[in-house]
C-alpha cells in the first residue's frame, strides 16, 4: 500500500496508509482526542474527520476548544434544526443556515408562522434526530445535476446560490437520514456527536439580506458538547439580558432613540457626563503623546470621494445631498477630511511624525434591521487619528499607537486579543504596497512581543490592519481599536513632503482608532459594568439623603462643598422613608450615598454607604471629602 507522511501541530511525523482519514489518525492520538475531535486541517483546508488524506502534509485535529471546531460543531447542528423544521411543518423551504459566535440559525420560508411554542417542539424534534445518531455524508456534484437535484426539491433558494457560485468551485450536498442540504461543510461524523443544544429565539430576515427580496422566518439556536456548558452559556445569557445596554440608558436616564431619528442616539445629561469623561480622557493623554486635534466638516464636495476611492467603493453606505447643484457626500470616515488639512501647507522631514487627531461626528447608511441600540448607529463619533511620517519611522508609529490602545482597555479593565487583517479582494493599490505595509504590521506586533492571528482578507479597503478585540466581563469580544497602514491616500491626494535632499517625497499613513465609535464604546462599557461605572466615570459620584426635612439645610451644605471640590452630586429631598431611597440610590448604581440626619447635621459628618459594600459607618465630612477626591482623581494620576 501507498504510504503518506503527516505532520502533527507537534512537529513529529506520522507515517500512514494513503487514504487514511483524520479520525483514524486522532484514534491513534489516545481516547480522549478520538472522542472530542470534531474536525481536521489538512494542509490549509478545514475537512471532515472522514476525508480520507492523499498526500504528504501538515494535519491538526480540532476539538470544540478551537473556533474551526465550534464553527463546524453549531454548523451541523444548524443541519439537524432544519431537518427537525422539515418534519414537523413538511413543504417548508430552506434559506441559509450558519454558525455565528457562540451558535447558529436557520432562515426558513414557510406558510407556518412559527411561535416560542414550536420552538420547544423542534427542538424536542431534534434531540431525537441527535439520538438516531445519523452520520453526515459529504456528496459532490457537477453544475447541473445539483441544480436539477434542488429543483426536483422545490428548493429555489438553493439553486440561486448554486447558479452565483463561481465555475469549477466543487459543489457539495451533506446528508444526514431523510435530510439533505447544500453545503460546503466541514460537518461533525454524525448528529449524536451534538450532545446538548437549545433553541433561543425568532426574528425575520429579507433572503440575501435585501430588503427587496421575501422576509424569511429566522431560528436562532446554540449547541454544547455537554449540558454543563450550555447552562453556563444560558446563565451568561441571562446576565447579558440584565446588562442589556438599552435597559439600561433608559434605566439609567444615559440615551434614548427616538422614532424620528432611527440609528441616531440622543444623549440625555447624565449621558453626556460619561461621554465628556471619555472624551477629556483622550483628549490629555493624546497631548501627552503629541498628538495635534483638528476638525474637519460633515459635509464635502463628490470629487473628494471620488479622489479617496470611497465613492467607488463604498457609496452604498453613503448619505447625498446637493448644495448650488453640485453633489456633495456627508462623510462616513474622517480621513479625506484629514489629507485637506494636511495638503493645506507645505511640509518638511523635520514636521514628521505628524500625529493629527480628530474626534469626528460621521453617518453611514445601515439598514434598519441591524440598528441596535448604541452597538450599531447611523451617526456615530469615531476618535480618528492620521499619522504621516517616513517609511524609517513605520515601526516605532505603529508600536507608540499599540501601547497608547493598552493604556487605554487596562484603565476600563479589558482584556483583549489582537488580529492582523490582509487584503480584501475588493482593494485598491499595487501587489509590493500591500506587501510592504503587511509585513510592517506584522514586524511591529512580533517587535513588542504580541500574539495576534491572521484574519485572511479583511483588510480596508486601502491597506491591512491590527484590530483589537476587547473581551468584557462576560466573556464577549468586541472589535474597537485598529491600526491601517495606508500607502494610498498619500497618492491618491499627491501628499508629499520636502525631504533631506530637498526633493518631493511621499509621506506614508497610518489611520487608527482607539474607543473606535465613543457611543459603541459606551455601550460597551455600560455591558461591562452593569451600569455600575467606575466612580470616575459615573454621572452621579455621590446622593444624599437627608432622613427628614429638618436635614435639608445641612444636605445642601455637604453637597456644595462636594460640588466645590468637583464631585458630581444630588441630594433626594423627597418626603420618602429613608429605606425607599436607599434601594433607589442602589437601582441607580450610585457609587456613594451619604445618610445625614440628625447626629451627622450635629457633628458636621456623614454616614457613607458604598455600592457594594454597603455601610461603611459615619465619618468627618472633610475626611470623606479627602477621600472621594483622591479615588475620582487616581485613575488620572496612574497615567
């Protein structure tokens, strides 16, 4: 028999019968890997554990630890919803059906309007397909025997995706019992592998995404390999729901979004308070670091877009408007606005690197159905920054922007991972640029020592980047700050320089956000922190509650000489029991509430209670003053 050489994640060498499959070679790797094996990699493609290996190559066994393993594990058991979903309610036709971080959905076009009650029938359903332990069989097919498979199957949807697939792409169907479903895979060996899994939630989705197109029924559902780790994800659920960041704005009196303005978010005052905290935050350690603020309009002309690539590339996310009839473009990126600011004077080597930081207010046009809350808007503020400088001075730029996105997530407590993200397919600029900014990136993260992963693709439009992914309390991620290396714009913009030889030199650029959109970001850290900001950042630093009317004077005493030292403070003087506003004090998360009647009016002190530790006894107004003042000033004087 042809034997093969496989190379393990380990580096030792296997060697194996030809046509040996991933599974056999995980079954040699001991009992556990055999059983929680999920998929393979074999060379650069994830396959089935079944696929039966040819020729000389790198081999990596994935369990449902690595995202390739989730990926396909909540993948198939999107396959057994839509069977379970065909058997009960026959006739029904299928859309698409992916795993999403931490689960999975199914679109489906049926005369059944399904409700919460068919939920808990499905998915009874599918937890006796899980038990018939169905294999997934892989099948390719040619062009027209597939597209004549799915039509014979009164699955139109189907064959459209067959029909855009680009030529000599392998088309491949996956069976499990009486259900077959167009799919590129990889799939677990069979359904029994699923273990535990729950269906969440309906929605309606346009087919395609086009609000042109039928609106599909939407299954949302997540799968476990055991039922300890999905009641751990449904309590997670469950805690998110409480930390929901539109529960709280409106709880918290932060934002609202009013039916007049979908995707446009209105700040109330104690929203405005953690928004300017944020923005004065970034605003001191940005002139720490040199970096010059400047601000470009909402507004400019469509030979400006044009100029910058972005009315070709992104004018579907675009807003117009017309001024004396000529086209203009509200913008949706700062960055054309900066290239005006700095083709507005002459430079020289000596001004470089140039660091131009803009808190810009910019609108993209989303479609209705992803607006949530302050996650996803169509008018949004991003903490935008345009460095120009040498090519020598790539490197170290980029390592002093990596270090000033630490500062920041470790103040608010964030852990993060971090991803190089390379050409897109739809760019603009040559092979060697690209090359060259890529490897840029990749020689300043390995320079300061940081793991980071290869997102294949993803890249602007213009050049790659570093995105940081924050992870909050809850285990989520969150993609805020990015580093784009841009050789374009520079020439798009016939920006240059005076070098050293007195000649005209092109300027190299980077783009970079921070918080990326300040009102993701407080959205974000709402999430975090349950609505219990940080004393520095929350809108009321201290209430006071006077026990009875005669404590009034003495109440707006301590609060003008809270207010005096820059505390933000209230006093309740509502005619409630003492007990009432406290468990009121408590639902606002303030983070201090002094008690005064008539023992601390006496004695010129206040009886503190602190969110989340409760009553930390009566103390001297003055010391407490010293106190609280220090705690709000710290997290300045740490930087």
């Amino acid at each position: 028999m042809d034997r093969i050489k496989i190379t393990l994640k380990d580096g030792s060498v296997r060697e194996v019968e030809k046509g040996t499959t991933p599974g056999q070679v995980a079954a040699t790797m001991g009992h556990r890997l055999a059983k929680e094996a999920v998929v393979a990699k074999a060379g650069e493609h994830v396959v089935d554990l079944s696929t039966p290996l040819t020729d000389d190559g790198k081999l990596e066994i994935y369990t449902f630890e690595q995202v390739e393993g989730q990926l396909a594990f909540r993948h198939s058991a999107a396959h057994v919803l839509a069977q379970a979903v065909q058997h009960l309610f026959p006739g029904t036709r299928l859309g698409i059906g992916p795993a999403i971080a931490e689960g999975f959905y199914y679109d489906f076009d049926s005369d059944h309007t399904f409700t919460p009650a068919d939920l808990e029938a499905i998915e009874e359903e599918m937890y006796r397909i899980i038990n018939e332990d169905y294999p997934f069989v892989r099948q390719e097919m040619d062009r027209s025997e597939a597209i004549s498979f799915f039509e014979k199957l009164g699955e139109f949807y189907k064959v459209e995706l067959i029909r855009e697939l680009p030529q000599g792409v392998p088309i491949s169907i996956y069976r499990q019992g009486d259900f077959v479903d167009l799919c590129a895979g990889p799939h677990l060996p069979s359904t029994g592998r699923l273990k535990a899994i729950k269906l969440l939630n309906l929605a309606g989705a346009y087919w395609r995404g086009s609000e042109k197109n039928k609106m599909l029924q939407r299954i949302y559902g997540t799968a476990f390999p055991s039922q300890t780790q999905l009641e751990e994800y449904l309590i997670k659920l469950e805690e998110a729901k409480k930390r929901d960041h539109r529960k709280l704005g409106a709880q918290l009196d932060l934002f609202s979004i009013q039916d007049e303005g979908p995707g446009f978010p209105c700040f109330h005052p104690k929203g405005m308070v953690i928004r300017n905290e944020l923005e004065s935050f970034w605003r001191r350690e940005h002139r720490k670091r040199g970096y010059l603020e400047i601000k470009t309009p909402i507004i400019l002309h469509r030979s400006l877009w044009e100029r910058s690539g972005h009315w070709e590339h992104y004018k579907e996310n675009m807003y117009f408007t017309s001024i004396d009839e000529d086209d203009y473009a509200i913008k949706p990126m700062n960055c054309p606005g900066a290239m005006l600011v700095y083709r507005s004077s002459q430079h020289s080597y000596r001004d470089f690197p140039l660091r131009l930081a803009e808190l810009g207010l910019v609108h993209r046009h989303e479609k209705s159905g992803v607006l949530h809350g302050l996650m996803r808007v169509r008018a949004f503020t991003q903490d935008d920054s345009h460095i120009f400088m040498l090519p020598s001075q790539i490197t170290a730029e980029i390592k002093g922007v990596i270090e000033l996105v630490d500062d920041f997530y470790r103040l608010f407590g964030f852990d993060y991972h971090v991803e190089l993200s390379t050409r897109p397919e739809k760019s603009m600029g040559s092979d060697a640029d690209w090359e060259h900014a890529t490897s840029a990136l990749r020689q300043a993260l390995e320079e300061k020592g940081m793991p980071y992963q290869i997102n294949e693709g993803d890249g602007a439009f213009y050049g790659p980047k570093i995105d940081f992914h924050l992870r909050d309390t809850l285990g989520r991620t969150w993609q805020c700050g990015t580093i784009q290396l841009d050789f374009q714009m520079p020439e798009k913009f016939d920006l240059n320089y005076i070098g050293e030889d007195g000649q005209k030199h092109r300027p190299v650029m980077i783009h970079r956000v921070i918080f990326g959109s300040i009102e993701r970001f407080i959205g974000i850290l709402t999430e975090h922190y349950g609505g219990a900001f940080p004393l520095w950042l929350a809108p009321t630093q201290v209430k006071i509650l006077p026990i009875t009317d005669r404590q009034h004077d003495y109440a707006y005493q301590v609060k003008d000489q809270l207010a005096r030292n820059g505390v933000r403070v209230e006093v309740d003087a509502r005619s409630e029991k003492i007990g009432y506003k406290i468990r009121e004090s408590q639902l606002e998360k303030i983070p201090y509430v002094l008690v005064v009647g008539e023992k601390e009016a006496a004695g010129g002190q206040v009886a503190v209670r602190q969110r989340g530790a409760g009553d930390l006894g009566v103390r001297d107004l003055s010391d407490f003053i010293q106190q609280v003042t220090q705690e709000i000033a710290e997290p300045r004087e740490r930087r």
